[in-house]
C-alpha cells in the first residue's frame, strides 16, 4: 500500500541513489508474454538472476501467515494497529507509557512502538514529519491520488475472489463502483476530495484514470495464471532486539516448490533507476518480515507501477535483509532519542510540497504543537539526525 508520501516520491522521484543493485525496471513493452499464456514469470527478465517460479495454486506450499511476534527481545508496550487512515497509521501504545492526552476529541499522543515501512520512510524523509504522524497524530487530508491508491488496490484484490478464468479487465473495471462505495462508507473524510464539484465531473474523471490504472495492469500481470497465496496480509514480527516491524503486504505468492514472491503495486509512476533502491526499501523490509517470519528468503521482490506500465524486481539474498535489519536498528534508535529528548528535526526537501504541515513548521514559519510526550536533557552522545537513505 501506499501513503500520500510515499505517492509523491513516486511521482518526484526521490530516494537515495545506489546503483549497483540487481535491479530490473521492466517497461510494459517486455511484458508480452503474458497476454500470450508464457509463464507468469517470463513478464520480469532479470538477467542477473533465475526465472523465480511460474505460480500455481498454492495446495502444498505454506502461506505466509502472521505469528505472534517471537519473544525473544525486551517488552515493547502492547499495539493495536491503526487502521482507519492508509497514510497517517501509526500504533497506539495502550499500556506503558501513552502521554499527553487531548481532549474534545482530539488525536492522543502515543509513544512509537513499532515500524512500518511507511513510517520509517517518513522519519528518513524527515524526522519532524514522524512526529506530527506518529506522536501528534496530526490530522491530514485525503489526497485524490493516495485515494484512489487506495480504490485500485482494492479492486486489485476483489478480483481474485473471482474463478481464474473471470478475472478479466472488463471485470476488474466493473468492480470500481462497489469499492468505491465501501470506500466512502468506511473513510467518509474522503467525500470532501468531491465537495466542490456537484455536476460529478471530477469525480467521474477520477473514476475513468482508476479505470485506467486497473486496466492497466493486465498488460504487467495476467491474474488468470496467479492464484495468491496471501492478499492484504497483515504481518508483525519481533526483532531480537525487541523492534517490532509490521505491515500490509499487497500480495504473496508462493510456489508449489515453496519460493515466495512479494508483490506490491504502486498506482504511481516507477522511480528512475538511480532511485530504484529507496523504491525497494518498502519490499526489502517485508522481506525481513517474512524471513524473520517463516525463517525464507523470499525468492523475488516485484513493484508493479501502474502509472507507468513498469515491474521493478529485485531478488533478495539474506546479506541484503541483514543490512536492512540493521538499518532498521539505527533508525529506531534515533527514533528513540528522538522520541525521548522531544528533539525532532525538519529536513525540507522538494517533498515538502506535499507535506499537510507546513502550518506547524519552522521550515515554512509556523510553530509544532507543544510535545504532547515528558522529555529527558540530550545527552552528549545522542545522535544527531542526520539524512538516513533506505539502505
Ligand atoms: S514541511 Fe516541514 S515537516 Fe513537512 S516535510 Fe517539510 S520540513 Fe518536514
């Protein structure tokens, strides 16, 4: 899933640059072999790398399924996911250290008590955006391209409830209207996007470019030839060092020889590719996640950019989730301090266009809300925040 952020570094292209990763970013004009029933996995030629698997129905392969994070690490508070907003969830501490409480119905401040790759992207982007999402909590507006993220994905993954052979473009279209209306019953904050405009004409504009990304995508993958293993999972896990990272993957596919894939769609454009490894970020860490999981490495990471026609793949081996563990480790002891010294740094960037905030940041002249959370004196040795790339 994506956030509003995440879609505007899509579409800015940002992220740090490492290029020597293999990589592959597949324009939709390589993909021919799916309309013509070649395997699934001849759509993404990464050269450097085997063919991952073609992938059938999943009868003796083990999904990949979410398990009670391993007790292994230090307590961390109980969390319950927040799941009402895709881009501002963050993790409620229900025990243990919740602070600052604001009344009339206003957002309560929680202490972070575990990582999504959404949220450490925005601390990497910027240490003072963490802070409004997660600790004040601060109140964002649905963007018309982050909902219609949302709108895609779920047509994406109804689809699947479908027989094999009806999983068809026409199909796939035809289900916008359903979603779009449990859409706006369970997140109505998202009729104000269609406030202004009482003749319908945006909204069915809005409508026709979902159409366009659904229809799409049967030019990058050919769901008649997939049966996942998992849509929509929800995973946690629970580092050693007691970090838990969790998340929402898109899709997993498994098969029957046990390989996993990790699929994720983005509705966005596909990054260039010397910006490739911060848009893999996201995917190395669920692969942390479901190695730490089910103890595999999952076979191939793919993105399907359904702006742009691309499959960026990436096929992980455990030296590269050992680095982004550690990664993880660093960041989360820098939120930490962060969290605990009150001392939260803006970093502007082109991103900062897209940013809900700007009223509270010094950046652009405005004050944060008082630090909802109690502080200790910085110590010497803190760290200071310093720009962290993905990886
Ligand atoms: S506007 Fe301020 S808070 Fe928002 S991303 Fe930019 S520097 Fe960070």
């Amino acid at each position: 899933m994506e956030t509003s952020a995440e879609g505007a570094a899509e579409a800015g292209g940002s992220g740090a640059a490492q290029g020597d990763s293999p990589v592959s970013v597949d324009p939709a004009t390589t993909t021919e072999a799916v309309t013509t029933g070649e395997p699934v996995t001849a759509v993404e030629p990464v050269t450097t790398v085997e063919p991952v698997m073609p992938v059938q129905p999943t009868a003796t392969a083990e999904p990949v399924t979410p398990v009670q994070p391993t007790a292994t690490g230090a307590p961390v508070a109980p969390v319950e996911p927040v799941v009402a907003a895709e881009g501002v969830a963050g993790v409620r501490a229900v025990a243990g250290g919740a602070a600052g409480v604001v009344g009339g119905g206003a957002p309560v401040a929680i202490v972070p008590a575990s990582l999504s790759p959404s949220r450490a992207s925005d601390f990497m982007q910027c240490p003072l955006l963490y802070r409004f999402r997660v600790i004040d909590r601060l109140p964002e507006k649905p963007s018309e391209a982050a909902t219609r993220g949302t709108l895609v994905h779920a047509v994406l993954e109804r689809l699947f409830d479908a027989p094999a052979a009806e999983r068809t473009a026409p199909r796939a279209k035809s289900l916008i209207p359903a979603q779009w209306d449990r859409l706006r019953e369970s997140r109505p904050e998202v009729l104000e996007l269609f406030a202004d405009d009482p003749e319908g004409e945006r909204l069915a504009r809005w409508l026709g470019e979902a159409e366009q990304l659904v229809e799409r995508w049967f030019t990058l993958e050919d769901p008649t030839r997939l049966e996942p293993a998992e849509r929509e999972l929800w995973v946690e896990a629970e580092l050693d060092s007691g970090l838990t990272l969790r998340g929402i993957i898109d899709r997993v596919d498994v098969a029957p020889t046990g390989e996993v894939r990790i699929v994720d769609y983005k509705t966005g454009k596909a990054p260039r590719p010397e910006y490739a490894e911060g848009a893999l970020f996201q995917m190395k860490f669920y692969a942390l996640v479901v190695w730490r999981l089910k103890h595999v490495v999952p076979r191939r990471l793919q993105l399907v950019y359904l702006g742009s026609g691309d499959v960026l793949t990436y096929d992980p081996v455990l030296a590269d989730l050992e680095r982004v563990e550690r990664k993880l480790l660093a960041l989360w002891d820098a939120i930490r301090q962060a969290t605990e010294s009150g001392d939260w740094r803006p970093r502007p960037t082109k991103l900062c266009g897209w940013c809900d905030h700007q009223a509270h940041c010094p950046e652009f002249g405005g004050t944060p809300p008082p630090y909802p959370l109690p502080v200790r004196a910085a110590e010497s040795g803190d760290r200071t925040q310093g720009r962290m790339g993905p990886d």
